[in-house]
C-alpha cells in the first residue's frame, strides 16, 4: 500500500485539531507516576520539566 506520509502528518493534525487533544511536538517523556486514582506525567523541553495531569492513558 502506498502512501504520501506527507498527507497522512496532516490528516493526523486534522484529527488531532477536531478532537481538541493538546501536544508537545519536540518534547521527551521522563517519568510517569500515579497520584491516587489519576495518572501524572514528566516531560522535557526547551521550556524545561513540565508535570501534566493526563486525563487518558492510550
């Protein structure tokens, strides 16, 4: 099966949009930790550490 991976990148973006999911492009996950019943996450970029409370875990 062929494909343009050029096309797909913006049919995910399209997805991505409609759905209202917020991403971090260049950044890397470092840790992942419970907090009682939600999931909490560590990410690194140019910004520094981030903690994010994930409402979903995929």
């Amino acid at each position: 099966m062929n494909y343009n991976p050029e096309r797909l990148k913006l049919v995910w973006y399209q997805l991505i949009q409609q759905q209202g999911v917020r991403y971090l492009l260049r950044t890397t996950l470092i840790y992942v930790a419970t907090e009682g019943e939600r999931y909490a996450s560590i990410f690194w970029n140019k910004g520094g550490f981030q903690k994010v409370l994930l409402r979903r875990v995929l």
